[in-house]
C-alpha cells in the first residue's frame, strides 16, 4: 500500500518549476509557469460508468493541486479534487474523482443541456490550438446535464451553440462524486504535430459553498482566460480524422391564422408545409473545419421580443439560428484583450443574411401574399487555424423572392421584392508572444442582382473591412488596443441618395458646411478607428478611449450600425477590492468622463458618471450609478434638420439581488431620469426565479417604463415661410408613453435528453402625445407651441383622426396636416419546445408557435384590461415538427 502511495504521489501533475528552465512553450506571456499534466495512451479504452476502475485510470498521472477562486481566492480548496487525463485511437478521456466531506450535500438538478442549473459542476476547458485565446470547454453536474462552448479572444464568455457529440457518466457515492469523460478527437481542433501539447483547465463548483476551485489558478485581478490554462502533455500521433458529420432534417409545419379573409386566395387562414435540408460538417484538416447547410430551417428558435420603436433608428436584435451563432465569435471585428470590444464597427451582423424583404407589393384592391423572411437557398463557413494563423470564411446565397398578388379585376401576378443576393464575410488572425499580442482582419461583401428597377433603391454592392490588434506588456497589467475599417457602397443614384439622407448621418442637414447631398452620386465611402489604452489587471484600472465614424461610413448591408458622424472620448478609473472583509466578498467603485461630437465639431453631450457595487458576505449583489449629461446639441433630433439643443439632465439607477444559489431568487433594478425643463423618465424590473424541484426552473420577468419626453420629433412639413427653420417647420411634441412587459420562461427537464421549454411574453404600450409644437430656433430649445404662440390654431378632425395646425392663424403660412400619432399596443407570443436527444446528436423538436396583438388609437393605458382584450384578438397558431439524424462518416 505505501509503494502505491508513493507512485501515485510521483504521477501528481507537476507544480509550477523554475521560470528559468522552462521551454518557452510551457511558460506563459507574463513569465509565469503553469502547471503540467500527462495523458497516458490506454491500450484498451475506458469503460463510461463513472467508477474509474478501468487499469489506465490507477497508473496515470494525477491533477490534484486545486487552488480556490471563489469564495476566498488564493486559498486552499475545502473538498480534494482528482482529475486523470488518457486517450485512445479517437478520444480524450478525463476522470474526475470529487471528493465531498458531506455526499449528502452535493446538488444535482436536471435541466436541459447548456443551461445553468444551480447545481454542483466539473468543467474540462482545452486549448488544443495551442493559441493561449481559444477554448473548447465541457462541463457536467452530478445528475449528467452537459454544458459546452467555444470562447475567443482569451475571453472567459463563449458560444454555447456549440454542441459536439461527447459522451459522459456521473456517480454519487459515499466519497463524493464521480464524472468519467470521453470526448472524440473528432469535435475538437489541433495542429497536424506529431506531439501535441494542449492547453488545459479543470474548474469544479462546490454549489452549496459557493465554491469555485481551479486547477491552473491566477489570481483574480489579472485579465484573461485560456491565457491562464495549465499544459496537457504526453498524446503523440493523434490520428488526423477527416471528420464528415451530415445532418439530414424534416420538417413539417402548419399554420392556423385566425381571423383570415375567406376570400383571400392566398391564405384561407390554413396553411401547411413539408420540407427538408441538410447540416453538414467536414473536417478539412485536424483544425479546419467546413460547415455548410442546405434550405435551412430554425423554426424551434425563439422569437424575437415585442417592441415599440419610435425612434429614427433600427431595434438590433441578437442572433438565435444555431447555424450562425455557432462560432460567431470568429466574426466579431476588433476583439481587443480579454475579448473587449470597444469602439469598433460591427460590420458583420448575421441577421442580414435571410433578412425580411426589403419592400411589399401593393395588394391593388386585390390580395397580396408577401414572404416574411428571405430564402437562405445554402450556406457555409470554413473556420480553424492553418499556418499560425486563426481563418474564418462565410458564404451565403439567399434567394430570389417573389409575391404572389391577385388584382382587383382577379388576374393574377409574381411581384418581385427581394434580390438575388450574395453574402460574404473572411475573418484572419494571428496571434505572438503566447497570445498576449494579435493582430486581424475582416472583410464583407454583399452583391445582389439588381436586374429589375422596383429594386433601385437598394445597393448593387457593398464592401467593409478593417484591421485591428491588441497588445498586453508588463506581466500583462496594461493593454492598447484598436481599430481602422472602412466602407465603400455603390449603386443607383436612388439608392446612394436614399444613403445619403439616412437617420445615420442627414447629409441633407441645411445648417453644415462639411458634407454635401449629391443626389447624382453612384458610391459612397467612409472610414473609423478606434484605439484604447490602460491598465486592465489589478486592484486599480484606468483607461482612455477614443474613437471615430466618418459621416460616409456605411456597413448596414452585411453589418450594424445606426449612428455615424460621430466623435467620441472617454477616461475612466475603478478601484476594486477583491478580497473579503467584514461586510463586502468584493467591492468597486468607478468613475468616468466621456464626451462626443460630430465632424463638424459640434459637442453632442459630455456626461460625468459615478457608480460603485459588489457583493455582501451572503452572496447578495448591488450597484449604485449616478450620471449627469452636459447638453450639447443634436444633429439627429429633427431628422435631417438643422441642429437643436439637447437639454441638461440627470439619471440615477441601481440594482440588488439576492443570493443565486438559493430556491428561491430575486433581483429588481430601477432608474430615474429628469432634464432641466421636467421631461422625466423611471422604470423599474424584477426577475424572481424559483426552483421547486431539481428538474423545474420557473422565472417570471416584469418590467415597467414610463417617460415623458418634452420634445418629442413628430414630422416634418416644407413651408418657404418658415426662414428661421431653412423652409420647412420641425413638429414636436409632449409624449407620455408607458410599457409593460412581462417575460415568463418554464423549464421543465424529463430525463438529461429530454426536455419542455416554454417561453412567453405578453407586452403592453401607449403613447399620448400632447402640446404639439415647432422648433422656432435652430440650435435651441425653444418652440412655438400651436394654439397658443404667435396667433397658431390647432384641431383634431375625428372623424378622420387628423389634426390641422395653423402656424401663424390669419398669416402667410399654409396649414399643416398630419396623423394623430397617439397610440396603443398589446401583444402576446409564445413559444413551446419539447426537445428529445433520442440518440447522441440526434433530436426530434415538437414546437408550438402562438401570438396575437391589437391596436387603438386612445392612448389611454389600462394594463389589466389590455392583457384582458388580448383574448379577444385573432391569434396565429404554428406547429412545427422537425426530426434531424446526425450521422457521423
């Protein structure tokens, strides 16, 4: 017994040695040198049934030096933790032994896969790039829930849309618990080197202590993440499989549209379709990848919230189809250290590519059948590191599209309203001195086939790219990081001016002088660059950061971005303390000045910020912040006017929560806004969540807004007498708008494969508009209000609902007509997912789509009673059912 005592202590994975005598690949960028593990080849490979009795297990070596990260970092674990590395001819297996002085204790609650299910979790993170920034992470609790990512850019957040097909047992017994890993050398990506060395992390959850344990520990004030891994040695000749997973789908769905026109030839409220596709994923090389799909079809993805958008700008909403979250983070422009993105363009946003087409056809007194999304005819993407260098391509074609429209006299036609078009996105990097400095690439391009005129205003091309870098020196306490990119456009005169006026940059503007509407142009171009600088790991951070959009900057066709023309500089300083004391775990406090302009060298705002928070000894959270907006004046607030004045104002908002490890938990934020002339504005949300069960997750989120906006931009009318305003009067208005919104999710997990997912979301808004006005200087704040100054006259028609406003009364000035805007808007949407891994990589989705919504023009806002008339609304009912078969060749 002693002799296995003592070999097994000699097989402990190495400590940090001598920085001195270390080769340069086991030493990391900031000298320090990680601890090292050795994987033994098995000859015969592991049996999965979380016991580790197999012969490889007991003569390899062993990672067992954990250090704590949470509660107390630095600190000796209170639970020991083993791990063991081996692998086979097509697999890594790792054995967790996690010792626990109380079994009785550990937690273990099902859910559905890479969700967080407030349970006890060991996690494998392993860089097989080798590229100290790259991540494949797997985790599991003691109930056999598997979680997994992809983080980039030596960033601890990734992609969970990753799911490679791994296999793994759990075991609760008397010592603890047991977690006996196999993951295919098939899902991961390495180099094509006869001996291999790996990144690697092992990180355990003690849930019921709040207990995050390490093995390969830094302490908490540095930044990054991969970065920071301990080494994997000892795999020699890994086979290089040519990975060939296809993915074929069905998918049946119908729709049931209450409420339908019976004489509607193109929707008799019943509509039912069959489809199919393919996913397919080929390793190229050992780390180059190609994904492709063929008619794809996310119909068991969430929708998108309910908003009401009254502003000039579009609402950005995030991505939810698996192809294109998967491995995103490769498309991400200027990922500085740590992963932070600050100042750079997004020039690649996904939800251009199968976007909703960009006109209707008029229905003619007749019908019109108008697609709601665009055909994603195929796309792929290639991805991995060849050469030292991390690559990423993207390639999609969607379709053609097409209305079907009958005329009032019942003849029949094909409206065309969206283009043949081409996506195209490349991403390059390449990272030295062990990640601790990158430099990188990206470009986009979109083509489309512009061969009909109804399609003039759109571009015929677009070009975007940039480079940007990062930089981490001494011991990699400070950063400097940054970005240029630019744009280029081209198309119909229609269309470069359509650009032109857009609520990014109002070319149009009449009172600047440094850019001109050329509404014969056929392309525009614009630039932006970025850079930042500071310190970014310990007790004190401090940085300044600075950026700037040219006016002609457009990437809005394959990227987003709805505010160019702009200048911007910001400082800030935090001071943290991460160690406990008497009250706090962790505390911070932070401050920061920024300010922004145009190019023509208006200052739009400065804004000085103080905020503080952290976390109490029971684990409750809070924040506190408080800012103060210097106004300057707006080029974007009369919508292509001249310049107006934004007023000085003042916010504050905070945040507490209670501890998340509990049954039952509770969070409520809240802010208050007010400006120098009472326009004011307040909200308040909550989020209780609440586990009855180890199987159960139920959180409800409600939230309520209510501001009044003092100036509020109504429309816009031309008027050769109005020669303080350059010949067009600006209308504005009081508005009072109110919003509720409540988000409901239940997750319900049958078995580890077998889950309900049920998410809804009812929505309440109004808004009343009052006092309506103009602006009676350019650059001010002041208004002539109708009915009121200057002998104005004001009335409501409401038999047609149409106000008329007479600016001088008896005077030259012509009347202006326009809309009552007041409103009121109720919705409610829902989604249900019965998802069944039926076998590893495999899923049938069983899917309920339902949602209705109705509108008034009384502005008055009764929640209760709305949610009541919801009821009363037609509804749309989709059932979907999809059956995939992963096949792996």
């Amino acid at each position: 017994m002693r002799m296995v005592m003592l070999a097994l202590a000699l097989q402990t994975a190495q400590a940090p040695t001598n920085a001195d005598t270390t080769p340069a690949v086991l030493r990391h960028a900031n000298g320090r040198v990680p601890p090292t593990v050795t994987a033994t080849l098995a000859e015969r490979a592991p049996r999965l049934d979380g016991r580790l009795d197999d012969a490889v297990w007991q003569t390899t070596m062993v990672a067992a030096d954990f250090t704590q990260v949470l509660p107390e970092d630095g600190t000796q674990p209170t639970e020991r933790s083993d791990v063991r590395v081996v692998y086979g001819e097509d697999a890594l297996y790792v054995g967790a032994r996690l010792y626990d002085s109380e079994p009785e204790g550990i937690v273990g609650r099902l859910g559905r896969r890479d969700t967080h299910t407030s349970s006890d979790q060991f996690t494998v993170s392993i860089d097989s790039y080798h590229d100290h920034r790259t991540a494949f992470r797997v985790s599991v609790n003691p109930a056999g829930i598997r979680g997994d990512e992809v983080t980039a850019n030596d960033d601890e957040h990734g992609d969970d849309s990753w799911d490679p097909v791994w296999e793994v047992a759990t075991r609760i017994d008397s010592l603890g618990w047991v977690a006996e890993m196999r993951i295919p050398f098939s899902q991961l990506r390495f180099s094509t080197a006869r001996e291999q060395t790996w990144g690697i992390n092992f990180t355990r959850l003690i849930f019921r202590k709040n207990e995050w344990v390490v093995w390969s520990w830094v302490p908490n004030t540095e930044l990054g993440f991969a970065s920071h891994f301990g080494h994997l040695l000892g795999l020699r000749d890994v086979p290089a499989p040519r990975r060939l997973e296809v993915l074929p789908y069905t998918v049946a769905k119908s729709d049931f549209i209450e409420g339908a026109d019976s004489d509607d030839p193109f929707n008799d409220g019943s509509v039912q379709d069959l489809s199919g596709g393919l996913d397919l994923k080929y390793g190229v090389t050992s780390d180059l990848t190609l994904d492709a799909t063929i008619n794809p079809d996310f119909g068991q993805v969430e929708a998108d919230p309910a908003v009401v958008n009254l502003s000039a700008f579009e609402t950005f909403f995030r991505e939810r189809r698996p192809f294109f979250v998967e491995g995103a983070n490769i498309f991400r422009f200027g990922a500085g250290s740590g992963g932070f993105v600050f100042g750079a363009p997004q020039l690649f946003y996904s939800r251009r590519v199968g976007r909703a087409p960009s006109r209707w056809a008029s229905e003619e007194g007749g019908y019109a059948d108008n697609p709601i999304a665009t055909s994603i005819l195929g796309a792929a993407k290639i991805s991995g590191q060849t050469g030292g260098w991390s690559i990423g391509v993207l390639d999609a074609l969607t379709g053609r599209e097409y209305a079907r429209v009958q005329r009032a006299d019942g003849s029949r036609a094909s409206e065309p309203v969206e283009p043949l078009a081409n996506y195209g996105v490349v991403s390059l990097r390449k990272d030295f001195r062990a990640g601790a400095t990158g430099i990188g690439m990206l470009a986009t391009t979109v083509h489309r086939d512009l061969n009909d005129p109804v399609f003039e205003f759109l571009r015929s091309s677009a070009y975007s790219g940039g480079l940007d870098f990062f930089h981490r020196f001494a011991r990699n306490q400070f950063s400097v990081n940054g970005t240029i990119s630019g744009s280029h456009i081209r198309g119909d005169p229609a269309a470069i001016t359509g650009a032109q006026r857009s609520s990014a940059r109002y070319y149009q503007r009449p009172d600047q002088d440094y850019v001109s509407l050329d509404t014969t142009a056929t392309s525009m171009t614009g630039y932006a660059f970025s850079l930042q600088a500071g310190k970014v790991a310990g007790n004190w951070l401090y940085a300044t950061d600075f950026y700037a959009y040219s006016p002609g900057l457009e990437v809005n066709d394959a990227g987003f971005e709805t505010r160019v023309d702009r200048i911007f500089h910001g400082i800030r300083l935090e001071r943290r303390w991460l160690d406990p004391g008497r009250v706090f775990r962790r505390f911070w406090v932070s401050a920061t000045f920024a300010q922004s302009w145009n190019f023509g060298g208006t200052n739009q705002w400065r804004s000085p910020y103080f905020g503080f928070g952290g976390q109490f000894l029971n684990y409750w959270n809070f924040n506190v912040g408080a800012s103060y907006n210097i106004g300057g004046r707006s080029d974007k607030a009369t919508r292509g006017g001249p310049l107006m004045a934004n007023p000085d104002s003042w916010n504050i908002n905070g945040f507490v929560s209670t501890d998340f490890r509990k049954p039952v938990y509770f969070g409520t934020f809240g802010y208050y806004s007010r400006n120098i002339y009472d326009g004011w504005g307040g909200g308040f949300g909550s989020e209780l969540v609440i586990r009855p069960t180890g199987a159960v997750n139920l959180s409800i989120f409600p939230s309520f807004d209510k501001t009044h906006s003092i100036g509020f931009y109504v429309t816009q009318q031309e008027d050769a007498t109005a020669a303080a305003t350059f010949g067009r009067r600006y209308l504005f208005s009081e508005l009072v708008q109110t919003s509720l919104d409540v988000t409901v999710r239940v997750d319900v997990a049958l078995t580890p494969n077998l889950s309900i997912q049920l998410w809804a979301q009812p929505f309440v808004a109004a808004g009343d508009y009052q006092r309506f006005k103009e602006l009676a200087q350019p650059g001010t704040f002041d208004f002539l209000h109708y009915g009121v100054d200057n002998g104005s006259t004001l009335a409501l028609d409401d038999s047609t609902n149409i106000y008329t406003a007479d600016p001088d009364g008896a005077g030259p000035a012509p009347p202006l007509e326009f809309a009552n805007p007041d409103f009121r808007f109720r919705s409610l949407r829902s989604n249900l997912v019965i998802r069944w891994e039926y076998v590893p990589g495999s899923t049938l989705f069983l899917v309920w789509n339902h949602s209705r919504s109705g509108a008034a023009d009384d502005p008055t806002f009764r929640a209760l009673d709305e949610l009541g008339n919801l009821f009363g609304d037609d509804m749309q009912n989709t059932f979907i059912v999809k059956l995939n078969y992963w096949l792996s060749l």
